[in-house]
C-alpha cells in the first residue's frame, strides 16, 4: 500500500533506539513531506514529496536512521518555468543504500549542463552505493544532456550533476 508517515513521532525516552523503530512492508511506498522521528527501515520504495505519484516534489526528513537497502528510491527534479526543484532525503543519522535502485524522474526542458541537485544529505557517510549510481540518466526533454552522480559532494551527501552527453 501507500504510507505517509511523516509527523509520526516513536518516543525512545531520550535515549535512541539502535535497531528500526519503523518498518515498511516489501511492498509498500512509503512518501510524504515532512519529518519522521525515529529509525526508518523501507524495502519497498521510498518517494519523497506530498503523494507517492512520480512529479510530487518534497522533503522527507528522518530524525535517526534509514535502511533504504534493496529498496527503490523514486526522486522527482524539475526544471520548468525559469526554476529548478528536487525532492530531498535528509537524514541525521545513517543512511544505508545497499543494493537499493535508484529511480529519478526528470521533469521539463530547462536543463543546462553543469547543473547540480542534491538528493540525499545525512549526517554521518553514506553506507553502501545504489545499484544503478554510475549510470548516466537520459533527460527525456532534452536529447543532449544527461544526469550523473555528482562526485563532487562529501560522503555523507548524493546528487545529481547535469552534463553534456556527448551527442
């Protein structure tokens, strides 16, 4: 199914929990922008913004850790109207993406090479790479540009550099 568990609050007592305070079943979305307190585990898909449709832009924020391993991780990033927009993953604690599949949707034709979007930021480095992280993402509207890793940005954050593809 769908969850948004963004405004849930799981009361550790002060002292923070070591193992998952919130489990999403294999086959669940889970979305929402907001925050979330506690340790997150999503193996299903993990789709920032207000609805768990491709398009809706967001920021889903974790008070603790996420376990996004195995899981897809759906980001929407736009360029339209003279503005850019990206959902964003912020995390204070440890983010693991191990074996998780990245799934980004590229919206609108104002694109330019050298552009940068931050998707993932944590607090401590990032454990683990995506499946498909060195993968160059086609951008649908412009047939001359592509999406890739942005490996200038720390351990702890992941994004997206905009370059010329060559064509």
């Amino acid at each position: 199914g769908l969850v948004d568990p963004t405004v849930l609050v799981v009361n550790t007592f002060g002292a923070p929990s070591p193992d998952a305070d919130i489990i999403a079943a294999a086959g669940t979305t889970v979305f929402g922008n907001g925050d979330v307190s506690g340790n997150l585990e999503v193996p299903g898909t993990l789709a920032p913004g207000s609805s768990a449709i491709a398009g809706s832009i967001g920021t889903f924020n974790v008070t603790g850790d996420a376990d996004l391993s195995g899981s897809t991780v759906q980001i929407d990033i736009a360029a339209t109207a003279g503005t850019t927009s990206n959902d964003l993953i912020n995390v204070t604690g440890t983010v693991d993406v191990s074996s998780a599949t990245l799934s980004p949707n590229f919206v609108g034709d104002e694109f330019f090479d050298g552009q940068t979007f931050l998707v993932l930021d944590a607090t401590n480095p990032i454990v683990g790479t995506f499946t498909n992280q060195a993968s160059a993402f086609a951008l649908p509207d412009n047939p001359f540009l592509q999406a890739v890793e942005d490996v200038t940005l720390g351990a702890d954050d992941f994004g997206f550099l905009i370059e010329d593809n060559g064509n």
